[in-house]
C-alpha cells in the first residue's frame, strides 16, 4: 500500500494534470483522510505554472497563423458545420484523436504543430502503434489530403479519419 504522503503527490499530481482544482480542505481516499496537510496554494501554484493552452486555444492560434478560415478547416478536416461550431464555441470541449489529426492535416501542420494540438488535446502519436505510425509518415511526407491519408490507413486495415463523429 501507498505511504500518506506518496498518496498525496499522487493525488496533487492528477489534479494538476486534469486542471482540477480541490476546493474542499478534506477527500477520502481509500480510508486515508488529507485536509490541511494538502495545501491548496501550492497546487494553485503548480497548476498556473504547468498549465498549457486549451484545445480550443491551441487550434485557433494555429488557424489564425496558417491564416485560414473555419470553413476551409472544417471542410478539408471532413468535420461537420455543428461540430466545428461546438469546437469554437466550448472552450473546454475535447474532441476525439482522429478528429484532431483530421484538423492537423487540414491545417498541414508538421509534426512539432501536430504533437502540440495532440498534446492540447490528450493526445499524443505513439511510435508503438500501427495508426500512429501510419499518421506520422504522412506528416513527414506533407501528404495532408485527408483522403490519401485515408487510403494509407486502409492499406492496413485501420479506421479511417473522415466520417468520425467524436
């Protein structure tokens, strides 16, 4: 079993992680009780420091710098109108991976760009994984039409990017 304060790193470790604030002075976690111990100051701290941009923020920025429109986007992501619109809309609204690479690609993002609108997202391109892999080449090979891209992951049997609804 955990010792108290390994519990506490770990808990103070997914709060930070999750952009989670504690704002009661007591949780129970499996019988151990952290109140006072667990000082809220120092989590607000560490999370301000780590904290990264959203999702959403992250996907502006980079739409604002390739100096591209929502509708050219969305349309070469094959995402529809009202999703693109919950994106936009909801700062805290997370899609899926596949959607995310779909708008990297539509963006021609390289791979730097892509890993930081993964990463914003909970993502991240694994070099474990076939589908990854798949994505990676073509971001190295700045193959970005959605639908070449497609045909690559069909080559090996995998799920497509376009037509995901997440």
């Amino acid at each position: 079993m955990l010792d108290k304060k390994l519990l506490i790193e770990l808990q103070e470790y997914v709060v930070a992680h999750l952009n989670i604030l504690i704002f009661k002075t007591e949780s129970h976690i499996e019988g151990i009780i952290f109140s006072e111990d667990l000082q809220n100051s120092e989590i607000e701290d560490f999370i301000k420091i780590k904290r990264k941009p959203t999702f959403n923020q992250t996907l502006f920025t980079l739409i604002d710098k390739k100096g591209a429109s929502d509708s050219e986007v969305y349309k070469k992501a094959g995402i529809d109108r009202r999703h693109f619109s919950k994106i936009r809309s909801n700062p805290e609204y997370r899609p899926g991976k596949n959607t995310t690479i779909a708008l990297a690609l539509a963006l021609e993002l390289n791979k730097k760009e892509t890993d930081k609108l993964l990463s914003s997202a909970g993502f991240s391109l694994s070099d474990s994984e076939t589908f990854d892999l798949v994505i990676q080449f073509c971001l190295e090979k700045k193959i970005f039409n959605i639908h070449t891209v497609n045909q690559a992951l069909d080559y090996f049997s995998l799920k497509p990017l376009a037509g995901v609804a997440d």
